[in-house]
C-alpha cells in the first residue's frame, strides 16, 4: 500500500512536471508574443546582424524577448540570420516570427524624383534601401562601369529615369545601380529607339533636351509643345537659349545646388560653361536634371508647329505663350518682364 502511493505520488509529480513542462513549449513558441497594437509592423535586419542586433530592431515589439531567443536557438536562425524587409503580424507568436525572418523577405517600392545630381539621388535612396549614400555614389561613378556602358560623368545621369520601383530593403548599391541599367535598356525599346533617330538625336541627347522640358514646364499636356519649340531651332541651327541650363551652370560653376534662381540676369548669358545654351550651339553634354517619362516622350513625339519663342504666361500661370516670329515673341516677353519688375524679383 506503501508503494502504491508513492507511485501514484510520482505520477502525479510527473503528470505535474509534463503539464509545466507543456505549458511552458506552448507559452514559449505557440503564445502571441507581440506588444504592438497596430495591424502590423515593419522590421529591417541589416546584411550580417548578430542575434543581438535582431533582438535590438524586435525589442519594442514583443513581449518576452527571452523566449523570443529561445526559440530562435532551437530552431537555428541565429546561425543563419537573413537580412531584410519583414513584416509582423499582430498576435504572432514566436514560432511564426522565427519562421517569417528566415524566408519572408517583403520588397519595398522606392521612388525618386528629378534629382540634379547623383549626390542627390544617391542621398535619396540610402533613406530607402540598406545601401548607404557613400557606396551609392561610387557605384554610380565607376569608371570601369560608365565605360562599358558608353556614359561619361555628365551622361551618367541619363540612367536613372524617375519612378517607382521594387527593390528588396537589403539590396547593395550595385544591385541598384545595375537594375537601373536594366530598366533604362527596357524603356528605350525599339520604338523610341527609332523615333530618336528620326530626330537625329542619341539617347543621351534627347535625355539632355527631355531634361530642358522638363525644368521649362511642370504642364504635361504642355510638353509636347515646348519639346517641339527646341527642336525646331536645332532644326534652323539656332541656339537653344533655354534660361534653366543657365541657372543650371551657374550652380555648377558656383557648387551651390541648393540655391534658388528664380531669374536669369543678362550677365549670366555670358558665363563660359559648355550648360550656356546662349553661348554654345546644340544640346548640353548631359542632363541638367532627371527627366520624367512624360518629359522624354514629349521629345521624341513633339507637337508639329512654327514656333520658335515662348514666354510664361502672366495671364495663366504654368503656362507659356508661344510665337512664331521674334516681334510676337517680344510683345509676350514686354508683357512678362512688366509682370517680372512689379514682383520684385532681382534674382
């Protein structure tokens, strides 16, 4: 009798232990182990992180760090950590966090805008990929690179056509140049590729022109017509006398792409830079900005017209009106300078 109740003792003991035991595996790897209230939450693991730093990007997301890492050991992903975009669900438990870092690596889009410069647009794309600015900028100014592409420094930003895009968060600088690559080769499909023969033009260069639309008017219906303006005085062989590449060059002389030129003085006709398109014939040896699609196709389909000067509209504001013939051009550009002085505006 004796034994037989100590026997029940240690089964009861055991049955005790395996029920501590159960509840302990269940609040370790089945138990909703979040701390956020919203629906989701975003988590970025930098290329080579330790453990610690994984705990460090989750830490104010869940509860019980500890078990976190409990079973991020018995399931082995703190041997082989992968970097990138994850998204956490509400209530998920540990199992479940561990199972979406080791293969659910979610792609962000990026986006960029009409950046002047590669030191721009490389600033801007460190904020949204892992890459910094630094290793973004020389990918984009390899020599090596820019050679085998048949780019020099100032048609290298020929290659970044504004946009939005899908790039995995932990993509280096020069997977993300080399997909720019890819895209850029993808838009200049034969079509466009023949439309700028047409025109006698190279891809650089009707980037380089798309870039002067695309400062002149921020009117896409627009476009077409302005694009057509310039490309009817490489037509006759005149200058472009386009304002934006002055402003352009004289940010480039100075090193001051920050500052804000809201009028061109006669004075800066004169500056000596290959951009003065008041001083040297044809198009700029690149691009004074990156133009939108909307701009480059306006290039390559401009409006057919006789119009060979405009001015902004002072009557309405965005727009230009357009003239065949220097005097008309004069009248409009009297009525916009009169506009010009009563604002004030020197610079």
């Amino acid at each position: 009798m004796y034994i037989k109740k100590i026997l029940i003792i240690i089964v009861l003991l055991g049955a005790v232990g395996m029920g501590a035991f159960a509840w302990y595996v269940y609040n370790t790897a089945f138990s909703g182990n979040t701390a956020f209230n919203n629906k989701e939450a975003h988590v970025y693991i930098p290329t080579n992180a330790t453990i610690n730093d994984v705990v460090a990007e989750l830490g104010p997301l869940l509860r019980d760090t500890e078990t976190f890492v409990t079973i991020a050991n018995q399931k082995k992903y703190t041997s082989n950590i992968k970097p990138g975009h994850f998204i956490i669900a509400k209530g998920m438990t540990n199992n479940d966090i561990v199972n979406t870092l080791r293969s659910r690596n979610i792609p962000i889009n990026i986006k960029f805008n009409n950046q002047e410069r590669l030191e721009d647009l490389a600033g801007h794309i460190s904020k949204q990929i892992e890459a910094d600015s630094i290793s973004l900028l020389k990918s984009m100014h390899d020599p090596q690179f820019l050679k085998e592409e048949g780019l020099t420094e100032e048609t290298a930003l020929c290659l970044y056509i504004p946009n939005t895009y899908e790039f995995y968060w932990n993509s280096s600088a020069e997977t993300f140049r080399n997909r720019m690559k890819t895209e850029y080769e993808r838009f200049w499909n034969e079509s466009r590729i023949q439309k700028a023969k047409s025109l006698n033009l190279s891809k650089e260069q009707v980037m380089a022109l798309a870039a002067i639309v695309q400062k002149e008017t921020a009117k896409v219906d627009e476009r077409p017509r302005v694009a057509g303006v310039y490309l009817n005085r490489l037509k006759a062989g005149m200058l472009l006398q386009a304002d934006p590449t002055v402003i352009y060059a004289i940010k480039r002389e100075s090193g001051d792409y920050n500052q804000i030129i809201k009028r061109v003085l006669y004075k800066d006709l004169e500056l000596d830079s290959p951009y003065n398109t008041y001083k040297y014939a044809g198009v700029p040896p690149g691009p004074i900005t990156m133009p939108d699609i909307s701009s480059i196709d306006a290039v390559l389909n401009p409006e057919k017209h006789d119009y060979y000067y405009f001015v902004a509209d002072v009557t309405n504001f965005g727009y230009h009106k357009f003239a065949k013939s220097l005097a008309q051009h004069n009248v409009n550009k009297a009525e916009y300078v009169r506009w010009v002085n009563s604002q004030g505006l020197n610079r």
